[in-house]
C-alpha cells in the first residue's frame, strides 16, 4: 500500500537530483572554516537575505536556540507568543540554554502584535527582568501555516528600536511565506537582527538549518554552536543539498500550497469538520466533530495508508510537501468525500 504521509514537512526525502549534490559535493572540516560547500551555502544564505554573515547548524532548534543564547544574558526576559515553536517544542532550551524566562503573549494564531509587545516591555526595575528580546515566528506553525503582514512586522521592528531590544526570526518555514506573499527576502534581512531559516522542511533537505545575522553576531554564535555540539567535520554533504534546494526547490513550494488548498476544499464539505485555520500555505489545522475525535479520524485515514497528526482533543493537522504528488492528493480526497 502506498503511504501517503501528511504528518509533517519534515519527513520528506531527498530527491534524485539532491542525492547526486550530495555525492559530488566538495568538502572540508567545516569547524577549521575549510568546507567549500558550507562556506559556499553560508555565502548564498546571507547574499540572499541581505545580512552580512551566516552559519550552518544541523537543525532549526539549535540556530534559534543559539539565537535566543546570544541576543540575551541570563536572567533576562524573552517576548514571544504563547504559540512559538522557541517556547513549546525546543525542550524549554530558553530556560536550559540562556538562562532566560519567557513573556509569552496569546496572539492571533501565534501572531503578535507591536501594541502588545509595547505593553509587556518591563520597566527599568530592579524587580523585574530585563526585556531583552523579541521572537516571531513566520510562517506559524500552530496557527496553521499563517504570513505575518509586512507592515505589522515594521510597527514590531520600530517598538524594538524604540526600546533597545533585538528582534529575532524563526523562520523555519520562512521560504513557505516568501512564496505566499512574494515579499523580498532582503526585507527580512533588513528588520531582523538574526533569522532562523530551515532546510529540512518544505525545502527537502535532510537536515540542516542557518542562522543569518551581523558578522559580529555570527562570530559570537559559532562559539556558541561549538558549546552545544554543532560544530560539523565535512557538513559539506548536508550543506550541498541546501545549495539544491536553493536552486530547485523555492518555486515549487506553490505546488504545497495549491495542494493544502484542495484539501481544504474537500474537507470543508463535510458535516464532521468543523473550525478550520485559514490555509495559506501548506499546513491545515482543523477541528473534528459529532462522532469523529481527532485520534479516531487519524485511525481510519491510517488504515487507507494515509497520515495525519491529532494535535489536540478536537484538532487534526495535516502539512504538504514534497513527497506529496498531485495522485496522493487525489487519493486523500477521494478517501474524504467517503466519509460520514
């Protein structure tokens, strides 16, 4: 039976064409500097988004944690939503990693705003932490895949400059909103001070995520990279897919997109489905009802070999990439229009 797999853009596979950059890739030891790939990569990645250095790290988690570990000083506070992935799916690594506590603010589908950030800026008081640091997060994985608006993120950019704090990016899913909403990655690089940006997602790549800041801030976070064990040997390998991607695989996240929509259109049919998170891109987060629970519809799509996350007692998931051709979506949605 073939398997089609919804539960997340982090199980695709590398394609033909990635597998051959992969073996043709030129290497060194990445931790002496000497890895031509990676250095080429880390050149690409901040040419792109207009900062002035970059650096490689095996995975999204480690490049926001080392982020989060340079913009702040223990005992510091960190303003992010309630919803972010740096706050609810990295291991508490704020607490672990920087010695730093959390503001987490309820957004709109983890989406904050300038006028709260304003409001939950500390004072300078000997009883409260020092504010420090402003995450966001685009696009939001639990807020179903959702863009930040351009022009909201400028208000947020300004509150932080008002305020001396920095302002960081988890973009894991950054290339997702850049095909969404056509904007100029070189904006990002413009209002963050660093940026997150994974490989492994809708890109396709095994592994790998990269950190974009100043030269200055890039220096400060390979010294931390070592700290935590992210210093690579011949990373040329992994690095190579990234130069793939990079080519092959940014306009194509159209066809996610196009794809969750369908979906979507199905799903919205039926009688048992209730509330669904805007789709803007390639997630899906719905609500299940009547005599459907989210573990048992999971259960009868697993049984047609297709997969799907419950993420909450009412909520489904389901995320496109990839490995997800326009025939499993044709299936998946056959498969829906049959159910009661």
């Amino acid at each position: 039976m073939m398997i089609i797999d919804f539960r997340s853009d982090t199980f695709t596979r590398p394609t033909p064409g990635m597998l051959r950059a992969m073996s043709t890739a030129s290497t060194g030891d990445d931790v002496y500097g000497e890895d031509p790939s990676v250095n080429q990569l880390e050149s690409l990645m901040a040419a792109y988004f207009g900062k002035e250095a970059a650096m490689y790290c095996p995975s999204g988690t480690m490049s926001n944690q080392i982020a989060i570990k340079v913009h702040t000083q223990p005992g510091d506070e960190v303003i992010c939503s309630d919803l972010a992935h740096v706050y609810i799916y990295e291991g508490g690594g704020i607490a672990f990693n920087a010695g730093a506590q959390v503001r987490a603010l309820e957004g709109d589908r983890g989406m904050i705003t300038a006028t709260q950030i304003a409001a939950a800026i500390n004072p300078d008081d000997v009883h409260k932490a020092t504010t420090s640091l402003v995450c966001l997060e685009n696009t939001s994985n639990r807020g179903g895949g959702c863009c930040y608006d351009m022009d909201e993120m400028n208000r947020i950019k300004n509150v932080c400059r008002d305020n001396d704090l920095k302002l960081h990016l988890d973009g894991a899913r950054l290339f997702n909103a850049l095909v969404a909403t056509g904007e100029n990655p070189k904006t990002y690089g413009e209002l963050f001070d660093s940026i997150s940006v994974c490989l492994n997602k809708g890109m396709g790549c095994p592994m790998g995520s990269v950190l974009l800041g100043s030269a200055a801030f890039i220096r400060s976070a390979r010294r931390i990279r070592k700290k935590l064990g992210g210093g690579l040997r011949q990373a040329g390998y992994m690095a190579a897919t990234g130069l793939y991607a990079m080519e092959h695989h940014i306009a194509r996240l159209a066809e996610d997109h196009h794809n969750a929509k369908q979906l979507a259109k199905y799903l919205l049919q039926k009688t048992f489905v209730g509330h669904m998170l805007p789709v803007e891109t390639n997630i899906l987060i719905f609500d299940v009802q009547d005599a459907w629970t989210p573990r048992l519809f999971a259960d009868y799509l697993k049984k047609e070999g297709i997969l799907v996350t419950p993420i909450s007692e009412t909520q489904v998931r389901m995320v496109t990439h990839l490995d997800i051709t326009p025939e499993m979506v044709e299936k998946t949605c056959a498969v829906i229009s049959q159910m009661e």
